[in-house]
C-alpha cells in the first residue's frame, strides 16, 4: 500500500481561475466540476464554482481546490500553508519559477540559499504562497 499527499487550496469563487493558472504552469490535466455539474447548486450564483477540481502533471505535480460556497465560513488567513515544489534538476525548477511568478509577489527571489542549491518564495495572484526549491544530499 502506497499514501500521497496532496495540497487541497480553498478559495471563493477563484478555484476554477487558480487552477487554469497552475497547469499553465506545470502541465498537464486540469479537470472542474461545478456545483451546477453536481446537482449541489445551494445558490444559483455559485453554481459554476468548482465543487471539486484538481491539476494533475505528468511528472508527478498534484493539485487540488475548490471554491467554499457562501454558506460555509472562509478565512484565507495569513501563511496557513506553503506549497512546496521540490525537483533534483535546477533548470525545471527555474522554469517553473518562471512561470509561477507571473503576477507574483517575490518573497525570496530564487537563488542559492544555505540549505538548497536554489531556494525562493513567492505568493501569487490567489493568495498562495509556494516555496520552490532545489534538493540538496542530506548528510545528517
């Protein structure tokens, strides 16, 4: 038997933007069903927001969201959760930063840190703050 974890973003009425702009960042399928698409419609103004969605890539990237409807209490709150990228190979990485950081803010550009080959920080246009990173041999 095998677990994974997957990150699960909560947004209002953002999930379906959010993930369109995270598989034009990582690839691969991107898949949305609507309240509407569920028979779960509690207010007609939410039926197109995304009941359950997800971005999945073919080299592993896993993303879930969905849009927490009016009924049900929501705080983005401040850094509740980072999303963190991780590869072994420091081209693919940068890319990514690359194409994550557009309308981005930069917390920590990405450059050489201490602890990684290449490290930085940014939260983008949804609110969510990502850490990509570079692994480094452990050497306990």
């Amino acid at each position: 038997m095998s677990v994974t974890t997957t990150t699960h973003l909560n947004f209002r009425g953002q999930a379906r933007e959010a993930l369109a702009f995270y598989r034009s960042v990582f690839g691969g399928r991107s898949v949305a069903v609507t309240y509407k698409d569920a028979g779960a419609v509690q207010n007609e103004a939410e039926a197109d927001w995304v009941m359950w969605g997800e971005v999945a890539g073919d080299g592993g990237f896993h993303v879930m969201a969905y849009d927490v409807p009016s009924q049900l209490p929501w705080d983005q709150g401040q850094n509740p959760f980072f999303v963190s990228v991780r590869g072994d190979d420091a081209e693919e990485i940068r890319s990514l930063w690359d194409r994550l950081a557009q309308g981005s803010a930069v917390v920590r550009p990405l450059a050489q840190a201490p602890w990684a080959p290449l490290y930085g920080m940014l939260t983008d246009p949804f609110g969510v703050t990502w850490v990509l990173d570079v692994t480094a041999p452990y050497n306990g």
